[in-house]
C-alpha cells in the first residue's frame, strides 16, 4: 500500500515538474519573440523613414526623426501588451476578467494614473504642435541639451557633457527651442583706450568680410555695429552675425580666432586691467 502512494506521488511530481518546465520554456519563448519581434520592428520602421525622406513628398529631417522616435514607442507597447496577455494566458487567466477587475477598480487607482494620463495628453500635443523634435537644441525646465528621443511618456535630451536627462511630457512647461529660424552670433572686442579706434573698425570690417566670404552657414554679417560701451580699461566694439541653427557658437569662435590672428600680424594691443600708482612725498 505504501509503496503504491509512493509511486503515485512520484508520478505527481514528475507530471508537475513536466509542467512547470513546459510554462517556463513557454514564457521565455514569448518573451524571445517579443525581443526578435521589436529588434525587427525597429529595422522596418528605420528603413521605411529612410525611404520616406527620399521620396517626392520629403518631410524635414527633425520631423522624420521625431515619427521614427513615436512609431518605435507604439511598436513596444504594442508587443508589451501581447507578450504580457499571452504570458497570462499560459496561467489561464483571462484579461476580459482582468478588465472587469480594472473596471470596477479604476476609481481606487484614478487617482495614481492622473500622472500618467498627463504625461500622455502632453506628449500628444507636443508632438502635434510640433514644439520641438529630434535634433532640436532646446531648453526644458533648466535643462539644455539635444532631443534624441520624443515619446508618448517621456522626452530625452542630452547636454553637452554626455548626460541623459528623461523629462516626463506632463512636467514640460515652457520650452526653449535653439533651432527654429536663424541665430545670433555675438562677439564683443575689448580694445585699449590708446589704441586707434578707426583703424581697429577697418581692420575689424575686413576680418567680416573674409569670414562671410569663407564660410557658407551664415545668413547675415557679421557686421561691425561700432562702439558699444566703454569700460574701466577698454573700449567694447561689437560684432553681430546671423547663422544657421546650430551654427553660432562655431562662427563666435572663428570670428574670435582671426581677430586674435589679425591682431598680432597688426600689433594691435589687447586690454588689461592696470593700475596707475602715484606715491607722493611729503617733505615734513
């Protein structure tokens, strides 16, 4: 007899262990196909924006990158939500029951939601109005940086120093956006009060000109505005420029380059602060 319950549990186990191999290798080939299923996604979606910008109806390059960005996001929900009702499946539990439990329970978690539901709402909108997108230089609650991904959720942009920063839609209040229409370039040089003012202007004028000349991204300018303050131990002259997006701060720093270089072949002084001490003696 005891030999016989023993047999008979041992099959039970056998049979139990068979079934709890056969879930466990059921779910991880779902969450395998889930994995190929997004990889190839991805490949697709890629390639079919590629296509798009080079045909008859081409879209900018920023709103490519930013449709690319939000149909990757969908496809990943999309195969979460089968990969999660399938996983369910195995247990036999039926997600229109699951439903019905969310159903009568949405008022006890409403309120935990609200969050995401903004964050959703935003991100439709910042996607509709087109505020900004991927490639954008922009600036979000203190936060400056390039967009590298525009979601449903979540908006990532990186600064200059390599850092990530993951801002939900619904936290989004005002935004600066860096690339829409030209940017100012401005360069202010400091000039001795001892120094030849006209001859600084002319020499300053032709620098403009050859960098106009030189460079292809540059909308307008640079110009030499004139004087523009005077301060304890120099003269301000200003020179302003319009770029291209983007493009600013590389002709800010060319601009600086050749006055430095025409400066020297010149010998024209740059200022610095000094002193003048005069020390009296009196005869007593």
């Amino acid at each position: 007899m005891m030999e016989a319950i023993v047999q008979l549990y041992q099959k039970f186990l056998s049979l139990y262990d068979i079934k709890i191999l056969k879930v466990t290798f059921d779910i991880i080939k779902i969450l395998i196909i889930s994995f190929i299923g997004i990889k190839i996604g991805d490949i697709l979606i890629s390639r079919f924006y590629k296509l798009q910008a080079k045909g008859k109806i081409q879209l900018p390059e920023r709103k490519i990158g930013t449709l690319m960005s939000l149909t990757k996001n969908i496809l990943r929900y999309v195969i979460y939500f089968i990969a999660a009702a399938s996983i369910l499946k195995i247990f036999n539990i039926d997600m229109t029951s699951i439903l019905a439990v969310a159903g009568i329970g949405s008022l006890a978690i409403g309120f935990g939601a609200q969050n995401l539901v903004k964050d959703v709402i935003s991100g439709f909108f910042v996607i509709f109005e087109d505020q900004f997108g991927v490639g954008d230089y922009i600036t979000i609650n203190n936060f400056s940086g390039l967009v590298e991904e525009v979601g449903l959720r979540t908006s990532k942009i990186r600064d200059f120093s390599g850092d990530l920063h993951i801002i939900p839609n619904g936290e989004i209040k005002t935004v600066t956006n860096h690339t829409r229409g030209s940017m100012r370039a401005l360069v202010n040089v400091g000039v001795p009060y001892e120094e030849d003012v006209d001859k600084i202007t002319n020499v300053l004028k032709q620098i403009c000109e050859d960098i106009k000349k030189s460079r292809n991204d540059i909308i307008d300018g640079p110009t030499v505005l004139g004087i523009t303050d005077f301060q304890d131990s120099q003269v301000l002259i200003t020179i302003v420029a319009k770029t291209e997006p983007m493009k600013q701060w590389e002709v800010e720093r060319e601009i600086r380059y050749r006055i430095k270089k025409v400066f020297d072949q010149e010998k024209i002084a740059f200022p610095y602060p000094h002193r003048d001490i005069t020390i009296k003696n009196n005869d007593t």
